[in-house]
C-alpha cells in the first residue's frame, strides 16, 4: 500500500503513547442536570482522548470529527492554518526543530495523525469515524486513514451538498460540497438503513385499491434484446383485452415460473383502464426493506445546508456567533445509520456543539437514550458557545438530558514522577485497571480496595492517605478467599517475599511500578 511522508511524521507517529495522562476535572457550575452522562470537555483533544482511555476505550459507537479544513483562510473566527498557537507550541515541543520549517499541509497531517490513533483506540469493534473534509486535505487524510485504519476499513466517501447556489461574483470555479470520509474500526461494523422519506413513500399509491396496500409499479420488460435471453421469451395475454403479446424488441424480466406465481398472486397490473400492451409487476410497500439503503450522495435537501446550520446555531446563541457549524440533519443522518439507541457518541472537533444538539435532538424524536462527549480546545468557544449552545436548546426544546462540564487538570504524574496529590481513589482505580487490563474497569464491581479482575488475577489498590498506603498483615486478611493471583498496589509493603507467594500476592509499588500508557 502506498504511504505519505511528511516532514515531521516519525516524531507523530507514535505520538499517542507519550501523551502524559491528565485527570478530568468537572465544573459544577457549567454543567446542567445531575450526574449526567454526557460530558463537555475544554482543552486540547490529544490530551482530552488520552484521559478519556481508561473510562472510555473500545466503547464508542460513533465518532464524528468536522477538524480544521486547512484552507489558508485566516478570516475564520478560529485560525483554519493549523496556527493556533496552542497547535504550534504543541508541534515545536513534539516535532522539535524541524517544526519551523513545516508546511501548513505538514502541520495539520502532524496534528491529525496522532488524533486519529487515539479516536480509533476509544472506537467499539463495530463502531464507525466519520470525518468532514473538503478538497484542501481529502487526498492526504484518505492515505493516513488508510494506514491507521486499514485500507479494507473503508466504507465510503460521501458527498453532501452543503450549498445550494453559487454567488455570480464568484471567480473561478466554486466549491459547493464536502466530504465525509468513513471507516469501520473492524469488518464487525453493520450500518443501518435510513427511514424512508415521505418522497419514497409517495411513489406508491393503492389506485385499484388493493387489500394488500400501497404498491408502485416495476417494469416487466428486460432491457435485453429477446436473442439474447431465449429463457425470458413468451407470450403474455392481457386478460382484458385478451391481445397476445410477444417479445418482438426486448425479454421479460421474469422467467415462466415466476411469471406464473405472478398471475397466480394477482400482481400484474395493466393500467386504470387495464388496457396496457405490456403489464407492470406490484411492488408492494410492506414487501419492501423498512429503510432506504444509505448511498454516498447528499443532496442539501436530504441533510440539510450551509445557510440552515447558521440560522440554527443564530437562533441559539444570537447572530455571528460560530462561523463554521454543520447543519443538524447532517450529523442526525450519520447518527442514524451508525448508532442503535443506547450507543456513546464522540465529537473531538466540537465548535458549535452540532453533535451534541443532534444527539438530544434524535433520542427526544426516537427515544433513545445516546450519550455524547464534545472537546472543544478554544477558551472562547468551549463555555460560550459549544456550552451554551446546548444548555440553551436544552431548555429550548425541552430536552430530558444535561450535561457535565470539565476541565482538563494536572498530568497524573507530577514533575516529581509522584502521583498528583488531587487524584482521587476512584479517578486512579480506573488508571490502574486500564493500564494492567486494557479494559475499562466496572464501578459496580469496586468493593473498598478490590478494583476488579480479570482472567483469574484480582486487582486491589491501598490509596487512602499518602505515606500510609502499605500493604501489610492485616491487609492480607482482607483479600478475597480465592485461587486467583492478586495483584495489589500500595506505597510501602511491610511483609516478606515468601509469604506473599503463600497468598499468591504480587505487590506493585506507587507510583514507581504504575504502568504509562
Ligand atoms: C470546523 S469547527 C467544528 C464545527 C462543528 N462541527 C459545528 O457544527 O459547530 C472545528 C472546531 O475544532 C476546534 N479545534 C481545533 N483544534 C482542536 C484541538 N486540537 N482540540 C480540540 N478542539 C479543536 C476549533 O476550535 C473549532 O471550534
């Protein structure tokens, strides 16, 4: 397969694993409702996924990214040119040197890169990315997709019309679509079809009211001339009219057999006066699929435009507030045929929060109960706009959700190599477990200091009050009465090698032995 190389590729490429873990911190203030599921993160989305991992891996259904487009146009509210300057303290520090003779194309590829290994880590098995492009960066995105993802996770690359007329002013030739690249995190990812548009259904009708209900018409006639399709010629009476027909120009589509079943089930049709030289075949609606198959062309009326997502947003928030949000429909199309009910979605790209309004907007419509995580790097967009927007259509429409808002905090481990002082129990356990399991750990299964287990090894953490963590005799009474290994993290551990073996303990010391991820 071929790949892209840039200047400053081999210090991204495995950028992920060096992202320090930092801890979450919710705003009360900000949030709306109590103990929310959907969550609002402010800060730089490399560190904001990282610190999602151990709560969150493996368990998204759907993510949608809209990232800069790297046009070279300076006039957005937010700098499209990858030259923000949190992105581009970022590269100096990540890329070194060499940062200062990038390219804007090598920047956003070398900011994109490690992202999107991330937004791939926190997918489920058959989950999904869809990402919004336009011509400026597709090419390039395409071949780094193909080479995170794999190519044979490719599912499409979809046109949506996000314009609907073109300025005459314009010089050149005008750009009124974009797209939205589409992979599976593995063969597992089955889409959905979408819900039938009250155009679709139109195209049938009962004229001869039928007790079998709606039905439109199929041609019966083949496009084959009758040499060629022997098996697809004979003669067909108009019981009617009773004229005989043959196929002089084309075959039928149907062989003898079927077309038999078809008189037999009263499916011919020859018209309302029932005089028509060649009959039509009934199609009817409750025999067709209860969805439309999902193509790769979005026309505006079908998911919406450019013009409808800022009148949107404008009634939200108040005008110019958010130069760049998507229209609700897109993004309710793509939850409809990525996500079931109950599924997680993810945004790391959020602006004007459009996934979010979108998720509450389809669970209110179909009563589901999807979650949503936005990232918003920018101080003046996360609380202000992406923040207030959905607070405000929360209360606007009525909505049955909240959400809750954080902050990014300090790294876990503080410049000393210690474990930061305002890390709690529960914030840490999930660290631990993630890190030795790969798996998210299950709250209900915490019991004081068992913080789960797996394939027959029990994990505990003694992390109370520091300098007193220790793993000691009376601790060995408290483990459970099992077989299973037991590994156990503490401060200090006051009791010897062999009698550990004895009790099949393991003993990892913090913050010395907590693994990096
Ligand atoms: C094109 S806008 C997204 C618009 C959004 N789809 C909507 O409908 O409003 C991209 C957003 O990503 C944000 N952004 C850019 N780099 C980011 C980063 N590294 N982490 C988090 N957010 C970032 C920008 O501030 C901007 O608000």
């Amino acid at each position: 397969m071929p790949t892209l190389n840039w200047i400053g590729k081999e210090a991204v490429m495995n950028h992920d694993k060096e992202v320090p873990f930092r801890l979450l911190k919710k705003v009360k203030s900000a949030s709306v409702g109590k103990d929310s599921q959907n969550l609002i993160i402010h800060g730089d989305n490399l560190e904001a996924l990282k610190a999602l991992m151990p709560y969150y891996g493996g368990k998204v259904k759907c993510v949608y990214i809209d990232p800069p487009y790297n046009t070279g146009n300076e006039s957005w509210v937010y700098n499209d040119k990858v030259n923000s300057p949190k992105i581009k303290k970022w590269l100096g520090k990540v890329v070194g040197r060499e940062s200062e003779d990038l390219c804007r194309h090598d920047k956003w590829l070398c900011m994109m890169y490690p992202r999107l290994s991330l937004l791939k880590q926190l997918l489920r098995d058959d989950g999904a990315i869809f990402i919004s492009i336009d011509d400026a960066e597709l090419f390039s995105l395409k071949h780094i997709m193909d080479e995170i993802f794999g190519i044979q996770n490719f599912r499409a690359c979809i046109t949506w019309q996000r314009k609907y007329s073109v300025s005459n002013n314009f010089k050149g030739i005008a750009t009124i679509i974009d797209y939205i690249l589409v992979y599976s995190k593995s063969e597992n990812f089955q889409n959905s079809l979408l819900p039938r548009t009250a155009e679709s259904i139109e195209r049938y009708s009962n004229p001869d009211n039928d007790p079998r209900g709606p039905w439109k018409a199929v041609d019966y006639l083949n496009q084959v001339s009758p040499d060629k399709r022997p098996n697809l010629c004979y003669e067909i009476v108009n019981p009617n009219t009773k004229q005989v027909i043959r196929n002089t120009k084309k075959a039928w589509k149907y062989e003898l057999d079927a077309h038999k079943k078809h008189i037999q089930e009263n499916r011919l049709w020859w018209g309302v006066k029932g005089n028509n030289t060649v009959p039509a075949l009934k199609l009817f609606l409750s025999e067709v699929r209860q969805g439309m198959t999902p193509h790769n062309w979005w026309p505006h009326e079908d998911a919406g435009h450019t013009d409808e997502a800022k009148k949107e947003i404008d009634s939200i928030l108040g005008a110019n507030l958010f130069d760049t949000p998507k229209p609700i429909r897109l993004i309710n199309r793509i939850l409809q045929i990525s996500t079931g009910p109950d599924d997680l979605i993810l945004d790391s790209f959020a602006g004007s929060g459009t996934t979010g309004h979108a998720v509450l907007q389809l669970n209110k419509e179909d009563g589901g109960k999807r979650k949503f995580i936005l990232i918003e790097m920018e101080d003046a967009i996360a609380k202000d706009i992406t923040a207030k927007r959905i607070k405000t259509a929360i209360d606007k429409f009525n909505f049955k959700d909240g959400f809750e808002y954080c902050e990014l905090d300090k790294p876990l481990f503080n410049e000393n190599g210690q474990i930061e002082e305002s890390c709690d129990f529960n914030q840490f356990a999930t660290y631990i477990y993630f890190t030795e399991t790969q798996t998210n750990i299950d709250r209900t299964k915490v019991d004081t200091n068992f913080i789960g287990e797996l394939n027959e090894t029990e994990y505990y953490l003694i992390y109370k009050e520091k300098g007193k963590n220790i793993l000691d005799k009376g601790f060995l009474k408290k483990l459970r009465k099992t077989e299973a290994k037991k590994i156990v993290y503490a401060d200090n551990c006051t009791i010897d090698e062999k009698i550990l073996d004895e009790y099949n303990v393991l003993f990892k010391q913090i913050p010395y032995e907590v693994k990096v991820y």
